[in-house]
C-alpha cells in the first residue's frame, strides 16, 4: 500500500535592497537560539509535510485559533509520534531530498551609483534631503531596479569540500532575454574572518570549453579549486566578476559566494552493513575520523518499490579521531504508517564538523562548564564538511510487519505530552 502524499547567497545587490528598508524603516527585533538549546514545540515549524510535520494550511488553522496549550497538545502528540532524529522524508522537502543543490533568482544590476552599501546610503540621504518621504524613496528605488538588466548565478553545489571544484554560470538577462556582456575580469575573495582578501584569479569562458557546456551563448563558466588546505581558502568566499553590460553605462560587479571546506574532518568509507532493532532498520556506517569534533551527521532513506524518499535521519555525536561506527536509525512506524515494504536504499550521506575553541569532548564533562563558559571564541568559520560523495547502500527485502508500529515513547516525549495534557485540562 503505498501512503498518501534553505545557504548563503552573498549578492551584493540583495543586501542594498534589505538595506534600504533598514535604513527607511529602522533595524528590526529578533532573536537567535544557542546551539545544543533544548528542542520545543517551534521545532514542528522548521519542517512542511505529513506523517509528523505540520503542512502549512495546519500551521495557519493553529495561528488562526492561536497557540493555546490544546492547540499545542495537538502539535505535539503529532511530532513526537516519532523521534527528532528519525523523520519522515517526502519528496517537497527539497532541501533534504537534494541536500548540496542551491539556486539563485535573477537580481537586478546594481544601480549606477549606488553599487555599494555607502553608495546607497548617500543616494537615500541625498533623496531624502531633497524632500522625498521615505515611501517615495523606497518606490522610486524599486522603480528603477525593475528597469535594470538581470542576472543570475548558477552553482554545482552550494559547499566545495576536499578535493572539489566550484563550477559556476553567469547569464544576463533584460525582460527575460539574454543581453550580450563582456567580462574584464574574475576573482575570489577570502571569508571577512580573514579579511577579505584576494585569493587570486577565476578561471572562466564562454568558449565550450569543459565544464562550460556550449560556445557563445552568453552564459560564463567558471571553475575554481582550493589550491591548498590554507585556511585563506576556507568559509564563505566570494567570487567577484567585472564586467560591462551592452546598455549599460558603468561598468558592475557581480558577486556570488559559496561555502569552502578544503580540508576535511572525516570521510565515509562506503562499507554498510544492517540489522533491524526493536522494530526499527539500523544501517550501520564506517566514518574514518581525521580530527576529534561533535559532528551532525545526516542520510536519507528511500523505497526502491514505492521509487520515493521514505526517512531522514541525523545523528549529532562527538567522535574521537579513528575509524568510528555511525549508527543511522530508521525508525520503523514511519514504515507501518507509509505502507512500505521491500528492498530500500540509504543516499546522501553527508556531514559536519563544528568547530569549537575548546576540546569537543568536554561537552560531556560537566566538570568542564565553566571552563567552557569561560573560553574566547574563535575568529574563524564554523564548519568543515565531510567530503562530497555518491556513496548508497541497497538493504534486503523487507515485510511490513517486520517494522515496529509503536510511536515514540522517549521520556521526553512523554514528559512534554504530560505537560502539555495537565495545561490542556486547565484551560477553559
């Protein structure tokens, strides 16, 4: 029976246009969540789609009704019907189902003038002294970038690691209709921990030369590969190409960054094996372990009959350097609920390592709070990824009634539910 049915972008020209409301309208209140922070009922938002995870029209009924501990009692009996780190996986959730693919929207050319943030800010002022309100400014400005060309960055993958290259492609467009430009050059440029410094030329051409996939069509290919493990070649580096636009005054910058991990933490070795644990699928996976870190490690699991994504699973550990066994639990309700049966395959195996200023082992020690409350951070990026691979595993044939049917029953779930169901009787 078969069941029912976001990476950093760094353009410039994306930033100037968040930067006129800031500095129309004034900076915005928010809040950011520590890392390792205790899970809670917002969790349930992070995620759309069924069997667990509030679709959107479910998501605004509760707003609607708002979030009275009956509303949140619902939410909660649905999400913790199976664990967080054993989910169900459907093909909408396309940042899961293609883990390392990003796309960007077209962006307008930057304004003459106004291509820089302190440029954009003296053209605002200088409007704004000429007795123009701010909504006027702001739909002026609007105005006038619909009215630029357009252009678009295409990447291979939104993170480079070990051993890979960045392919990039730049096309320019007006009302959706390449324009011909001409590029006088291409650099990258390091992560502002470093400084933002130059990391040398770009190659690129337009010639049908691999990897660029047909001549003089107006779309640019360009190439990079870390040419070393220097930390210069690490964190989010920006490509910046100069170019001139037929139509267009000024010469511009294009900017497009992506996420470099050079060296890498640790790598799968591609050797499985599996076995079914109460009622639940257990592939178990060999990760040879280059430096000591708390890693998230995350793989997807997908029904060869059905030909769709079944689960997604992460295991967040702290791993010591050596040949460690990943073990990735494929909880087994999320088969008896979806029906599926037979042979399945676990894909996209990929991983991180944070980066700490302190030993990841002592987050285990609680002898070692206050040493950790107490240490510096580190002026460098947060993470190192585990190498891009291929790698996939096709388990046995499976009965249905060979999985468990019975929801989670974690202490924490059972606590929260408690919680929730001692508020619920209170309400009126």
């Amino acid at each position: 029976m078969k069941r029912n049915h976001l990476i950093i972008a760094g353009v410039v020209t994306a930033v100037l246009v968040i930067g006129i409301l800031y500095l129309l309208r004034g900076p915005a209140s928010g809040r950011h969540t520590a890392a390792g922070e205790d899970r809670g009922i917002g969790d349930i938002f992070f995620r759309e789609g069924k069997e667990g995870f509030m679709t959107p029209s479910q998501v605004e009924k509760m707003m609607t009704r708002g979030m009275s501990p009956k509303a949140e009692l619902e939410m909660a009996k649905s999400y913790f019907q199976y664990p967080h780190d054993s989910r169900p996986l459907t093909v909408s959730m396309k940042d899961l189902t293609d883990p390392w693919k990003v796309e960007f929207l077209p962006l307008p050319v930057p304004l003459p003038g106004a291509s820089t943030e302190k440029e954009m800010e003296e053209l605002i002022e200088k409007m704004k002294s000429s007795g123009k309100d701010a909504e006027d400014i702001e739909k002026e400005i609007a105005h006038k970038m619909e009215n630029q060309p357009a252009y678009q960055f295409s990447l291979n993958r939104h993170t480079i690691t070990e051993g890979d290259s960045m392919v990039a492609t730049l096309k320019v467009t007006k009302n959706g209709s390449p324009i011909p430009y001409t590029i006088s050059s291409a650099e990258m440029e390091s992560d502002f921990m470093f400084g933002q410094k130059g990391l040398g030329s770009v190659a690129y051409n337009d010639a049908g030369s691999a990897p660029d996939a047909k001549a003089s069509d107006g779309i640019t290919t360009f190439t990079w590969k870390a040419p070393s493990a220097d930390k210069m070649n690490w964190g989010t580096l920006t490509l910046k190409v100069k170019a001139s636009i037929t139509g267009v005054k000024d010469q511009v910058i294009f900017q497009q960054s992506f996420y470099s991990s050079p060296k890498s933490p640790a790598e799968f070795t591609g050797q499985f094996s599996e076995r079914l644990q109460d009622g639940s699928l257990i592939i178990d996976v060999p990760l040879d372990v280059r430096k000591e870190c708390r890693f998230n490690l995350q793989a997807n699991l997908y029904s060869l009959d059905e030909d769709e994504p079944t689960h997604w699973v992460v295991v967040q550990k702290v791993l010591p350097p050596g040949r460690q066994i990943v073990s990735f639990n494929f909880f087994g309700k999320i088969f008896r609920d979806g029906g599926y049966a037979g042979k399945f395959q676990l894909r996209d195996l990929r991983g991180t390592c944070e980066i700490m200023p302190f030993p990841p082992s002592w987050l285990t020690d609680p002898s070692k709070r206050e040493q950790i409350a107490n240490t510096p951070p580190l002026n460098e990026p947060p993470l190192m990824y585990i190498p891009y691979n291929n790698l996939s595993y096709t388990t046995r044939s499976y009965g249905a009634t060979e999985f468990s049917d019975q929801p989670n029953s974690s202490e924490e779930a059972r606590e929260k539910i408690r919680q929730l169901e001692e508020a619920a009787q209170q309400q009126p």
